[in-house]
C-alpha cells in the first residue's frame, strides 16, 4: 500500500513538472519575443515561434474556449481521481496518464487565465502546427497508450 501511494505521488511529480516546464517555458518566450515574430532556436530545423491557439490540436474547434477549458478541467479532475483511486495496469498506463495530465492542464491552464493556448515551438523543414511542452505530453501519452495496446495483444 505505501509503495502504491510513493508511486502516485510519482506520477503527480512527472505531471506538475510537466505544468511547470510548459508554463515557464511560454512565459520566457512570451517575456522574449512579440506575437507571430520567430527566434531560430536550431537552424534549419527549430524556432520559437509564439502564436495564440484559440483552438484545440491543429486548430479544431477555434473560438471555442469555454467548452475547451470546461472538457480540460473535466479532464483533468477525472485523471487526478483515476491516478490517486485506482492503481495503474502497467508503467506504460501509469506514464500515459500522468503525461495526459500534465499536458491537459498545462493547455487547460492557458485557456482559463489566458482565453487561449501559447504555442511556441515551430518545426522549419515540416509544414506541422506549432506547439508547445503541453502538447508534446499529450501525444507521449499517447505513445504510450498505443504501447500499451500493443502489449496486451501481445
């Protein structure tokens, strides 16, 4: 039983510094660089690029913030109580969930103090949305989801 609680405290961990990583990391661009202007990063490959998203994953759902923070914050209140009540199938599962969390309210965080998401991260060679830390969480999460699947058909 206290190894469980350690692990769920774990996992709280990988999920606030995941918050902490995408918040700070848009606060030093937004306190950098002015909206749509770019600062290369790594040449021919990165740049800083901060844009608002007032949408969801490339952009669905623009303008529609409200229902967007309301589903973030549901969301997230139904991951913290699955984290903390139940224990986890495997460490695929338990990493997928606390990476959700952390990239649900890192994005869900913008939404409500901010009315939408910064994004800050601009792939050059790849015509590919820019995005932030909030959404490389996500789609870890859901890596590892499809691990997961994989391993049980296994």
């Amino acid at each position: 039983m206290r190894e469980m609680k350690i692990n769920r405290l774990l996992l709280i961990s990988y999920s606030i510094l995941i918050i902490l990583s995408d918040q700070i990391s848009k606060y030093i661009v937004l306190n950098t660089i002015s909206y749509q202007e770019s600062l290369v990063l790594v040449p021919n490959i990165l740049k800083i690029t901060l844009v608002k998203n007032t949408g969801a994953a490339f952009s669905l759902f623009s303008n529609s913030t409200s229902l967007l923070t309301f589903i973030s914050l549901m969301v997230s209140a139904a991951l913290i109580t699955i984290l903390w009540k139940f224990t986890p199938r495997s460490k695929f599962n338990s990493i997928a969930l606390a990476f959700l969390l952390g990239g649900t309210l890192g994005n869900g965080i913008d939404r409500l103090f901010k009315g939408f998401v910064l994004d800050i991260f601009e792939l050059i060679p790849f015509n590919f949305p820019i995005f932030n830390f909030a959404d490389i969480a996500i789609n870890v999460a859901v890596l590892f989801m499809i691990l997961e699947l994989i391993k049980i058909k296994k």
